[in-house]
C-alpha cells in the first residue's frame, strides 16, 4: 500500500508511465563537474644551453661536473690565461711588422714618384712599372693588416674572457671530457649541456579524434592534480603533427600501460604559460581549453536543456518529488562536448529529468536506483522516493524510500 501511494499506479506499465525519473546534477556529470575536456600535461623547460669549448685553446680548470645546479653567470670552466696572452703578443708583433711593411711602401712610392719625374723619357716606363709594383704590394699588406687586426681584436676578446659561464639558471646535464674535443677546432658534441630549471612550456597530449579541436594561440587553464582550485593560464603555441608514444599518458596512469586495446594516435601540443610561479619541472598537470571558468557555473549536456525561443529550461523535481520547468541562465557552447554552461538557475544537488514529450508539471518524480544513461531516457530502473527534507543540502543517502517492487512481485 506504501508503494501504490508513491506512484499513480501498482504494476510496472503505470510505474514507467506515471512516474518520472530523476537524478542529481552532480550524479549525471559524474567526477568531471566540469564538463569540458582535461589533457594530461606535464611541465618542462624548452631552453637548454649547450656550450662548445674551442679545440685550439687549452683548458685550465673546469669548475661543474654533471648533476650541479648553478645560476646565471656561473663560471662553468676557464681557459688558460698564458697561452692566451702569448698568442695576443703574437698577433701584436704580426700587426706591427705589417704597419711597418706599409709605411715602407708608402716611402718607396713617394720616391720613386719623385725620381720619375726628372728621369729621361727612356726610363719612365721603368719607372712607372716600379710604382706600380709598389702599389699593390702596399694594397696587398693593408689588406693584410685589417685581417690581423681583426685577429688581434678577437684574441683580445678571449683574453677578457677567459671564463665561461652560464646563461640560464639551471641543472648541469653533461660535461664531456677535454680529449672528446678536437684540437682542429670545436667538437660534433656540447661541451657542458645545461637544463634550464625555470618553468618554459607544458607539453600536453590529445588524441587523433580530439587533436582538430585545438588551434595554436588559443587560451587554456592548467589545473594542479593535487589541488584542482590552483590554476595556470596560458596560450597553444605548438600543436606537433607527429604521432608522439604514449609515456605522457602511461606516467599520469600510474605507469600501467593501455590495455584497453586503443590503437589510437596521439599528438604533443605544448603551452606557454602566463606565469609559473608554483610550478616544478616534471610536474603533472591537467590542461584545459578556454579560459578559468567562475566556479558557480555548471556544464550540462545539452540534451538535458530544452530551448523555447530566447528561453531555456530544465525539468527539475522540487521538495515534494513535483516536476516543473526551471528556468536557467545559459552561457558559453561546447561543441566538443555538447555541453552548454548553465551561469545560473541550477545547482549540483538538484533533481533533473532527460526531457520527453510526455513530461508535464506536476507529475511525480522519483529517484532511480540504475546508472545505466539508457534509463534516463526510458524510465527503466528501480525507483525510490526524492528524499524530502526542508534543510539547504539534500541527504540523497539517508534514509532512502525502499524500492517499488517490480513487476510480478507483491507489493
């Protein structure tokens, strides 16, 4: 008899057709209240500086090995001042000795330009081959000059820096050993790598069946996985269109590997984010496409909205297991998703039914006890009673309505 006062009819037939079922917001959009769609990211640096020792200096002491942390400005390893300074010496008597070649010739031409002018027409033409002789030596020696002057310059340059350092604060990744580099000149291998430590870019992977849907220089929210309230914005700056292996995806899962037998391709993308601060290398986030959404707004599937004109509604149960048409604020569109942002009018905790043609208000609801989405949208499932309770939250676990007995069984 408890059961026939819930319902407008006993058997199964009526139960399915007088009876509404209903669930919560938060039970139909489950864990991802969200509705938008999460990739798992992680965090790296996409700065590493590789530093090439010169083949033809000496090395006197190198001051990292693999593993250091060092800052910016660091003295990484220093070259041999004396050979330096004896190769300046060099370069400065080779500069002088052509500076002297030069005003050589200089004089000469002068004086055979003056000798010309009061010899015998027989030995002009003497002289004219003499000066000109002179001339392109003295061309040929200031060409000369300019290219020792250069090299004085530079080895002046490496003299004044005979300490090389690091450009990024970061981690010493490899030191190679002295004999790995030719002495002819720089080797095919970095010297000293070093990992820059501050947060550059995040790199995130999609799949083949969602990669079209993101575009280079649209915003995303980077969630922390620990803390989902902690967020990074930023910007797509690179979506590769090379299928990447799945070690992204199987770290964030654990370590287990896909059984699920997916053979699915997936894509990098990568972010550059506004700010970091709060981040660490090799972190693992989530990313989302758009910007931080306000947290009282709910993503519902579409299906679930009924649109009349510049009007949406929802069918909603009340406190006394009534339907009725809720009015709600819609907001921004899913398309990936199919899901519509709900600014205002509906909550987590309320009762909703999928919408049919033969919903009216006023008819019962009640609670299903099947999760199952195809009893959403037949009825099918065991009912029990929409708690009544005149507090803010509604206790859907406590002290539930026993089930309406199924057709063939006594009530």
């Amino acid at each position: 008899m408890i059961a026939c006062t819930l319902l407008t009819g006993c058997d199964g037939l009526s139960q399915k057709q007088d009876t509404v079922y209903v669930q919560t917001v938060g039970s139909i959009l489950g864990s991802d209240l969200s509705g938008m769609s999460r990739y798992s990211g992680v965090v790296e640096s996409s700065k590493t500086q590789r530093i090439s020792r010169d083949g033809t200096k000496k090395i006197s002491e190198i001051r990292v090995k693999e593993g250091d942390m060092v800052k910016k400005g660091d003295v990484l390893f220093t070259y041999d001042k004396t050979s330096l300074q004896i190769s300046v010496d060099t370069a400065n008597l080779e500069v002088e000795a052509s500076s002297n070649k030069i005003s050589s010739y200089q004089t000469q031409i002068k004086q055979l330009q003056q000798e010309k002018k009061s010899a015998p027409k027989s030995e002009q033409l003497s002289y004219s081959l003499q000066i000109q002789e002179a001339q392109l030596n003295l061309s040929e020696e200031q060409y000369n000059l300019k290219i020792k002057q250069k090299e004085l310059s530079r080895l002046k340059e490496d003299l004044s820096h005979v300490n090389v350092v690091a450009e990024v604060d970061g981690l010493v990744q490899s030191v190679q050993n002295e004999d790995s580099v030719s002495d002819e000149g720089m080797g095919s291998d970095a010297f000293i790598t070093i990992l820059e430590t501050k947060v550059q870019q995040i790199r995130g992977t999609v799949s083949e069946m969602e990669v079209a849907s993101l575009n280079e220089g649209d915003p995303v929210t980077v969630h922390s996985r620990l803390d989902d309230d902690k967020t990074w914005k930023g910007t797509i700056s690179k979506i590769s269109n090379e299928n990447t292996s799945d070690n992204l995806e199987q770290e964030n899962n654990g370590g287990e590997e896909n059984t699920s037998g997916s053979s699915a391709s997936r894509y990098s993308f990568y972010v550059t984010l506004n700010a970091s601060d709060g981040l660490m290398i090799g972190q693992h986030v989530y990313i989302e496409p758009g910007e931080p959404s306000d947290s009282s707004a709910i993503w519902l599937y579409e299906d679930y909205i009924v649109k009349d004109g510049n009007k949406a509604y929802v069918w909603i149960a009340d406190r006394k297991n009534i339907l009725h048409k809720q009015e709600v604020t819609l907001g921004r569109h899913n398309d990936e998703n199919n899901t519509e942002e709900i600014v205002s009018g509906l909550k987590l905790e309320d009762y909703i039914a999928y919408p049919s043609d033969s919903l009216q208000e006023g008819q019962k609801a009640a609670l299903s006890d099947s999760s199952d989405t195809d009893a959403i949208e037949s009825g099918s499932g065991q009912f029990t009673e929409i708690p009544e309770d005149d507090s803010e939250e509604i206790p859907m676990e406590e002290n539930p309505v026993d089930a309406v007995p199924a057709e063939g069984e006594d009530a």
